[in-house]
C-alpha cells in the first residue's frame, strides 16, 4: 500500500532593509512556509534579484526617500514577483510607492497575520 504526500513549495521571500526594519518582517516570516533572504542594501537585494528570483519582495523604509523608488522600478524591471513595502504612514510615500510598482504597502507597526494575508493574496495571482 503507498501513500502519496503532496509537498508544497517553499515561496521564496527576499526582505530587503535595516536590521531594525528587516527583523519584524522575517519573524513574520518564520516557518516552513517560506524561504527567507535578507538584504541590508540595495544593490545586494538586487543581486539576490538576479540569483535568486524570488518569488515575493518585501522592503522596509524607515523614510521615504528616491532609493526605494529606483529599487521598485529595477526590481519591476527584473523580475514579475510581487514587491510589498513596509514603511512609514505618511501618504505621499505609499502614493509614490504604490505608483511606481509596489504591489502593497505596510505601515512600520503592522500585524503579522496582515502581511501573511497580503503575501498570499499576492502570490496567488501569480
């Protein structure tokens, strides 16, 4: 008698910010559910981009700021993986954010069960 398993894949999430922002989000993110990369930098999520193509990004901005804007439009550029941006509350960033790629934005202090939903209403369109 055999018994079959279905397995399912790991999503592989890259979380890409400072220590301080980055730790929430990749607790969030703890389980079998999800295969996690972390980033301090830009240019080493982007690398993590291309090796790795992920299968969601997550950035956290303390501030908003022209950085995570060229970053949304490269990663946009790069890959079709949903991009979510946890950062502060002020509306002209989540305008600015949502308007140049972002597929959802978060506020700093955020629930993880929200972020959890957001990734897989998210990966489920893909």
């Amino acid at each position: 008698m055999t018994t079959s398993m279905t397995m399912q894949k790991q999503a592989r999430a890259l979380v890409i910010g400072n220590y301080r922002g980055r730790c929430g989000v990749v607790d969030a993110l703890q389980g079998p559910e999800f295969y996690v990369w972390e980033a301090t930098a830009w240019i080493q999520g982007l690398k993590y981009i291309l090796e790795m193509c992920p299968d969601i990004v997550i950035v956290h901005q303390r501030k908003p700021n022209g950085a995570v804007i060229k970053l949304l439009r490269a990663v946009k550029c790069l890959i079709s993986a949903p991009v979510i941006i946890v950062g502060c509350t002020n509306e002209p960033a989540i305008f600015q954010a949502l308007l140049h790629g972002a597929d959802a934005y978060l506020p700093q202090r955020f629930e993880a069960e929200t972020l959890l939903a957001y990734i897989h209403i998210l990966l489920s369109r893909n």
